[in-house]
C-alpha cells in the first residue's frame, strides 16, 4: 500500500511536500516505537496525514460537507483547515483505511483536540516537528520532550504554533486553542498527583 500511497502523492503534492510527508511518517514511527504504540497504524497516519493539502478550497468544502464535517466561521474564512479531515476521508475512500484511530489521527494532525487519543498526540507532534520543520533550538527542545511527555509536548507544541500564527495575518481557529488548554491541565494534574505521591 505503501508505493500506491507514494505514486498518488506524486501525482497530488509538491515534492518538497512528499519530503515532509516522509519526514512526519518517520518520526511517527519513532514514537509510536519509543512510547510503545502501534508502528504501523503511526506509519499508516503520517504517510496520509497531508493527502488533501493541496485540494482547492472548493473541493475542501464540497467534500467536507457530503461528510458532515463541522464548518465554522474560521473555516469558512480559511477553507484550508478541511485539508486534515478531507485527509482522513481521501485515506478511507480511496486507500481503504477503515481503522477509526488512525483515521482521527489524520483528522487531528493540525488542529489537535482535548482529550485525543496517543497515536493522534504523535501525528500532531511529528508535523510540527519533523526534521524539515528546521532546526531550532526550541524545535530541538519540543523534539526531545515529544519522546519524555507526550502531553506536556502537546501542550508546548500548540504554544509554538500559536506563537507562530500571531505573526500571520490568518485567523486562529479555537480548537488548537482547546488543545492546548486541555493538555496543559493534563499535564498539571499529573505534576500535582506526582508531587502528592
Ligand atoms: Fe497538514
Ligand atoms: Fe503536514
């Protein structure tokens, strides 16, 4: 599956797309080994995270309502947000990806979501963080806490995107916002049961 999934993709998306494409696959499979999860389900959701990016808003739209997905007004305003979950459908429909967990991850890698299941934290973490994303001290520093804590690497990656979103003239959509509230009160709630213990 995994060649039908690269021939698509070269056919779809950008090369230096496919490099990150390869950059997220890889690294969710790093995590998925070093935090005990499922190798392939992790490989399955970072080669298909990113299937629809370069869909027109159009067709974004159009397949997201036939879905039912959730339209609201900062998608409306930035069609491109759909490209996650119009990801999950475009894996389901055309490469026959029926598990659901893998399936959420994909639809979870942009914007996240409280209380998301582990394979989906690490997608989330591995688009951020693949090596392609750079080389920054503070990108090295979420890197090396994406393998100690998943849910405080939630937390602090969501801080980085919405540092970096504030210098953009896009609107922030409120569920990344979500995310990161609920993860960083996972992770206190851990600090503090810790600390009682
Ligand atoms: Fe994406
Ligand atoms: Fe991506």
């Amino acid at each position: 599956m995994r060649e039908q999934v690269l021939a698509w993709l070269a056919e779809n998306v950008p090369a230096s797309r496919v490099n990150h494409i390869i950059g997220v696959e890889q690294m969710a499979v790093d995590l998925a080994v070093h935090h005990n999860l499922d190798r392939v389900n992790a490989a399955v959701a970072g080669l298909m995270h990113d299937l629809a990016k370069y869909f027109p808003p159009q067709k974004l739209l159009q397949m997201a309502r036939i879905e039912g997905l959730e339209i609201d007004k900062v998608i409306e305003a930035n069609p491109r947000l759909l490209h996650a979950g119009v990801s999950a459908i475009v894996a389901r429909d055309l490469f026959g990806v029926n598990n659901e967990e893998v399936l959420q991850a994909i639809a979870n890698h942009t914007l996240g979501r409280p209380g998301m299941s582990l394979l989906s934290c690490i997608v989330f973490l591995a688009d951020s963080l693949e090596p392609g994303r750079g080389d920054t001290p503070e990108l090295q520093a979420l890197r090396q806490l994406s393998r100690q804590n998943l849910d405080q690497a939630v937390w602090k990656t969501s801080d980085y995107t919405l540092k970096f979103l504030l210098e953009t003239p896009y609107l922030i959509h409120p569920r990344i916002i979500a995310t990161r509230n609920w993860f960083l009160q996972k992770s206190k709630s851990q600090q503090l049961a810790s600390q009682i213990a």
